[in-house]
C-alpha cells in the first residue's frame, strides 16, 4: 500500500468522459437511470444500447473494468431471465423442453428485463471509472446548494464526505501497520474458530479506534488554527465549470429522450 | 463554530471512513454475495460513534456510509432500491445512539451489566433496523425485475439481506463486546 492508492474503481485517463463536469456526468446518468425503465420496444432498447456503447467506447475505459463491474451482476441476470422464461405465459409458444412450454412472451421480457439491468450497471459503472470520488463529492455539493436556502448543512456535509474519503487509504494504512505489529507479536487473525478470529481483532480495533480519534482531534485543532470557521466565504481548490462539452452532452443526452419516447411501443 | 463542533464533524467523518475502510481490507472480512452485503466488522465504527456522540453522531456517520459507497462502486438497480439501500439502510444503524446517555452513565458509575445490555441492545436496534431496511429495498428490486404474478420477492430478500446481516451482526456483536471489555472509557469519552 502507498500513499497515491487508489480507492474505487477509477480508472486514470484524458477523455471526454473523463473531463467532463461531473455536475454533468451525475445529471444524465441519473436520467438514464430513470429513463432506462421507460423502454418497452426492441427500438427503444437498442437506442439506449447504442448511446450506452457510445459512452464506453468516447470513455477509452478498456473493457475489461467494465467487465469486471458486471462479474457479480451476471448471477441475478440469468437468474431473472430463466425466471421470466419459465414463468410468463404469454404470446406464442417458442418451443418446449421437457413437455415445459416456452413462449415467446417470456424470451422477449427475459431479454429485456436482462438488458435493463445490463445497462443500468454500465453506465452507472462508467461514472465511478471516469470520476474520482472526490469530484463526485465537490459535484455533489454543487448540486446541493439550493438547499442551502432551508438551512441544510451543505457544505458541512460535503466536506465530511471529502474527509471520509480522504482518510480511507490512511486508515487501510493504519489497519495493515497494526495488524502487522500485532501478528509480529504472535496475533493469528487468518485461522482459528471464529470467537477466536474476532478476540484476535480486538488487539487491532482498540489502537486503531484510538488513533483514529487522536487523528480527528489533531486535525480538529488544525482546522482551528487555520480559521476554519464553517461553510461562509470559503474558496475552493479546484473550481468546476460547465464547459463547451458538456452543454453538447446535455443536447445530444435530450435528443436521446426524445428519440426514446418516440421508440416506445 | 467551537471546537466540539468542528471535532464532531470531523470524527464523525474519519469513523465513517473506518467503516469504509474495514470492508474493504480483505483479511477481515468475508463475502459471500459478490453484488454487496458483506460479513465484515464495518459496522462497530458507526455504532462506536453512536454511543460516543448520541444519535446525531450515528445517524450522520451512518449516512456518510452509505452515500460514500455509490461513488466507491454500489449497485443501484431500481432507483427506490437505491435509495434505501444506501441512504436509508446505513443511516438507520444510528438509530443505536438511543442508548448513548443510559450508557455513558452506566460507565461512569462502573454498572458493567447495565452498560452492556444498553449496548447490545444498540447494537441489535440498530441492526434490526438496517435489516428492515435491505428487506424492502429487496423486496422493491424483486417485485420490480421478477415476472408479474411471482409473488415470492420477500421470500428472496429475506433470505438474501438474512444470509450476510444475521452473521455480521453477531460478529459485530461479539466485537463491541470484546471492546467495551477492555477499553469502554476511551472509547466513549469524546474529547473536550
């Protein structure tokens, strides 16, 4: 473990999917998302597939990672397809195995039900490979505030998520310096029956729970002697800003709405 | 902003990274669902911090847990499944905090019985709620995927969130109790 890990599954890269607005990567996914469940017809699932292949392909993401996102998907895709295709009657019967008839109702809503869930997990996975965790959080608290207005604690929110996330390979860290103490000191925490497993956790958790409140406390009274004083009239490091892009992005994303409502059957 | 408030937020926010953290160390943990719902002792963090801050505290870090895990990679299949599963389930093991007073107090009297039931039955309320939680997030994803006329989905659900929650309870359980046996005071007493 070093100190540049990499925590998620982003993926480093230059492409349009990657410099994008997250602001704008968050928005149509989250369309798409909702959209996705508004198709009903072969044209209608294939224009979504299509702008789905698109993304992947403008992301120059290698396929192989998005594979890897669908790896525990795959299970529950052949589990409600098989389901569909013995459960639901309707339209004509394909064909039948063992005296078990096959209609044509439950191949066609198999398959559509599969590449529902085939293209929520792309495209959803195509944000956390294209944006780091913290862009999404800077996005997320863009997008937040107007909720400022009502008195929400946007920004305390916000920068509590960047320090969960910042804080995740130190304490990854932390957790491998102690267990590799205490396993020097003769802690076995691979084997054994179970009450012992977790009895052998207890050397680890109580430094690493201790340290870790030394470590919100030191950072408490840093942030204190640097006038850290809430949310007002603080500046960011990196500004986000809707470009040229992300406006074409926004257009072409309509367009594919639209296309999709015309499509429906 | 004074000093308890700035550590509040901070702590709050490093214990939901431990949370994060401790399911993703593989050592420690044990999965058995590849699409989420792992046997991990992630959960402690947050009940440490319910009992430390109360149900603000549990409820926020809880929160931040399960925001924190779309952006690392969740699985949002149903957009309802979504936001129960991550914002609603993880945010509910707060719900453990209830017990913060009665618990603080039983230690500073030195009541170990008292202190310890107060704390399983966080621990447990919390749990339980988390559950309840995943059960109709699960139920919503397989009505919603399954084909009309299967009425089965809390039967999937129940057994599928059951399968990884009843475990990680009694691991995390087992933890907390191991804990508070050596250390209930350093654990509890937030600074300042």
């Amino acid at each position: 473990m070093n100190n540049m890990m990499i925590i998620g599954q982003y993926v480093p890269g230059n492409s349009i999917i990657h410099r994008l607005d997250p602001r704008t990567k968050i928005t149509v996914i989250f369309f798409f998302v909702v959209f996705v469940f508004f198709a009903n017809s072969f044209w209608s699932y294939a224009l979504l597939t299509v702008f789905a292949a698109v993304s992947v392909i403008a992301s120059r993401v290698p396929v192989r990672y998005i594979a890897k996102g669908l790896t525990p998907i795959w299970f529950l895709i052949v589990f409600t397809f098989l389901l569909h295709l013995i459960v639901t009657k309707e339209g004509q019967v394909a064909f039948e195995i063992f005296s078990w008839k096959i209609y044509t109702g439950g191949i066609a809503q198999g398959i559509a039900i599969s590449m529902r869930f085939f293209l929520l997990i792309v495209v959803t996975s195509l944000l956390t490979l294209t944006t780091t965790p913290i862009e999404i959080t800077d996005a997320i608290e863009e997008m937040l505030a107007p909720l400022k207005k009502v008195k929400f604690p946007v920004h305390e929110l916000a920068l509590m998520m960047s320090i969960s996330l910042r804080f995740i390979p130190t304490l990854m860290q932390e957790t491998d310096k102690i267990s590799k103490a205490q396993a020097s000191r003769g802690v076995d925490f691979r084997t054994g029956p179970l009450k012992e497993r977790i009895k052998a956790v207890v050397p680890l958790l109580v430094p690493l729970f201790v340290s870790a409140f030394k470590r919100a406390e030191e950072l408490a009274m840093a942030m204190e002697a640097r006038g850290y004083q809430g949310g007002e009239g603080r500046s960011k490091l990196r500004e986000l800003r809707i470009g040229k892009i992300d406006v074409l992005i926004y257009i072409l994303f309509i367009c594919v709405v639209a296309g999709l409502f015309l499509l429906r059957s | 902003m004074n000093h308890k408030k700035t550590l509040f937020l901070i702590e709050v926010a490093i214990f939901a990274g431990l949370a994060l953290a401790l399911d993703m160390i593989p050592f420690l943990q044990f999965k058995i669902w590849a699409q989420g719902g792992s046997i991990s002792l992630a959960m402690i963090p947050i009940f440490i911090v319910s009992f430390r801050w109360g149900l603000k505290g549990g409820l926020l870090s809880g929160f931040l847990w399960g925001i924190l895990q779309i952006p690392l990679g969740g699985y949002v299949l149903v957009p309802l499944q979504g936001f129960i599963d991550y914002a609603v389930a993880f945010t509910v093991l707060g719900f453990a905090g209830v017990f913060a007073g009665k618990i603080k107090q039983a230690v500073k009297e030195g009541h170990s019985k008292a202190y310890f039931t107060y704390i399983l039955m966080g621990v447990v309320l919390g749990s339980m709620l988390r559950f309840a939680a995943h059960f109709t997030a699960g139920i919503v994803f397989f009505s919603e995927s399954l084909p009309d006329g299967w009425h089965n989905a809390w039967i999937y659900s129940l057994v599928y969130n059951a399968s990884y929650m009843v475990p990680s309870m009694i691991i995390c359980t087992a933890g907390i109790y191991f804990l508070f046996n050596k250390q209930p005071r350093s654990l509890l007493n937030a600074a300042a």
